[in-house]
C-alpha cells in the first residue's frame, strides 16, 4: 500500500463528486486521511452549555445554518514499518439510522485499494458508534485478519459495561443505540481486544494515549518520526473548540474534564506547531492550532496535490 496523491490514489468511487481520501507523510510514517462521511446532528450538540444567542451568533459567522450541523467523520490509515493501522473505524450502516452520507469507509478503503486483511491493527480512540461501526458491517470481520490486534484503553471497556449518560446531551435514542453497539462490538471482538492503560506503542512511532473527558478511556494517537509529528485527536476537539474550547458537546460523558483535555491538548498542540487530525472536523482536517488571545485559532494545512 502507498500512501500518497499521485492519481492512481485518487481514483473517485462511483457516484462522488468530491475529494473523500487524503494523504500525508509524517517522516517515514505514511498517513491517509479517509472520510466516512458527514452525520446530521442539532447545532444545539456543539455548545449545549452556551447562551443560544451566542451560539446562533458563531453558526452564522461561520455561514452556517441554525439549526442543524453536518459533522464530518474521519478516519485515519497508518503505514509504519510492516504495520497497517486503521485508527477507528466510522460508523457503518445501520438502516434503522437513516443516515445515507455515514458509513462510507469500508467502500471508500476498497476505492483507495488497501484490502481489509491488510490491516494489521485497529486503534479506537474510543467506543462511541461512530467510531466502531464500520467492523460490525455484515461481512468484515469475516476479511480482516484472525490475529488482528484492537487497541482500547482498559477503561473504555470497562465503562461500556455501564456506562453513565448523566451529563450527556444527545438526541432521544442516541444513548440506547451507543450502548447496544458497544456491547455488540466487544462481543463480537472480545478476542483481538488488546487492552492498555494509559499508554502503549502500537508500532514504532505510534503511540496511543488516555486522555478520558469524552469518555473515560477515550484517547489520542501520536505519529513521530524524523522531526515529524501528527496527533489524530478523536473527540477530542470539535470544530466550535477552538474558539470557544469551553463549550460543551453533547455527546461528552464527562463535559467538565473533556474541557480541559481539550484546552491542554490545544495548548500543547499549538507550542509544537505539529499537525492535528480529529475525528469531526471537516475533511481532511489536516491543519495546526496558534493561540488567539485566551482560546485558539484553527489554521488548515494548504492542500498538497
């Protein structure tokens, strides 16, 4: 597999019309941006601590409608020495959803040309749906590889068995839905969970870490090599967080302390200049973070063709 944007990498699956795969290198470290798609939600979701007008006041800054926000959906491929990583997984395609523009990952990896038993580990920054879905699509597990190793933290696991949506703010079904996949998922996956706690090198120059906030066991993945370096930040920051890392997202266990996560990632994101790819900004969410008096400015890397 070859990380790169030379044309036979850019090949448009039937029916797209836009860009939905992008690659970067991090030293020796290939990278490959994959959208899964966009997920409709309540713009209420991005800042549901926020006086309304306020947040009414940054959508429409951002030529944004008011009521309703698409949600990118990123997940990132990793090529390091003999290793293939897929860090997470999107959110495959439940019907009973009705979300037509999710759940594209499995189709858009086969356009890219990285078949599926290539993989040889799975990295989840947490267990939320929309990061596990995909490899509970009917027919994956049965193509990936039988020693492939999942890497989870140990208290992401352990708050699935009863997880607490006490300070969340989703729409009605939502919590029911995350918890039955979570279950579903470990069950099915039980086997290839490979468990760590607070850190863990997957493959040389990727290192996953636990930051918890949005979920307990929720996590980020460093890529290092040469004087390279990229975070995949998961849900970690949403695309209102840079300016206004206060705000509180809906789907965040622990609203209090993923505030600070996110504010002390940004902080230490934007005094090493290294690059930042997260789950739900929008596609390819390549880009770096500068401060901006008390909050942060989001600053996209200029495509590279």
């Amino acid at each position: 597999m070859s990380l790169d944007n030379t044309s036979h990498f850019d090949r448009p699956g039937a029916g797209e019309l836009v860009p939905s795969r992008y690659a970067v290198q991090v030293g020796d470290i290939g990278v490959l941006v994959v959208s899964d798609g966009v997920l409709p939600l309540p713009t209420e979701m991005l800042g549901y601590n926020a006086d309304p007008d306020a947040r009414a006041a940054w959508l429409s800054d951002m030529f944004l409608p008011p009521d309703a926000f698409d949600w990118s959906l990123n997940v990132v491929v990793v090529r390091s020495g003999d290793q293939t990583i897929l860090i997470d997984a999107g959110l495959g395609l439940d019907p009973n959803l009705n979300l037509p523009r999710a759940g594209q990952l499995i189709q858009r990896l086969g356009s890219a040309g990285i078949d599926l038993a290539s993989v040889t580990d799975v990295v989840l920054t947490h267990m939320h749906m929309d990061h596990i879905g995909g490899l509970l699509v009917e027919g994956v597990k049965e193509r990936l590889r039988p020693d492939l190793r999942i890497h989870v933290a140990a208290a992401e696991i352990k708050f699935w068995e009863a997880p607490d949506f006490s300070h969340v703010f989703m729409p009605p079904g939502f919590p029911d839905a995350l918890q039955s996949t979570a279950t579903r998922f470990v069950q099915l996956y039980r086997a290839n969970l490979r468990p760590f706690e607070e850190e863990h090198e997957v493959a040389p120059g990727v290192i996953v870490r636990r930051t918890g906030g949005h979920t307990p066991g929720h996590s980020v993945v460093r890529l290092a090599s040469g004087d390279e370096r990229l975070t995949f930040a998961g849900d970690a920051v949403f695309t209102v967080g840079f300016e206004k890392p206060e705000w509180h997202n809906g789907f965040e266990h622990d609203p209090e302390e993923a505030a600070r996560v996110r504010i002390r990632l940004l902080r230490e994101l934007a005094a090493t200049g290294e690059q930042l790819v997260a789950t739900h900004l929008p596609f390819p969410s390549v880009g770096r973070v500068a401060v901006d008096g008390d909050a942060f400015r989001w600053v996209p890397a200029f495509w590279d063709y």
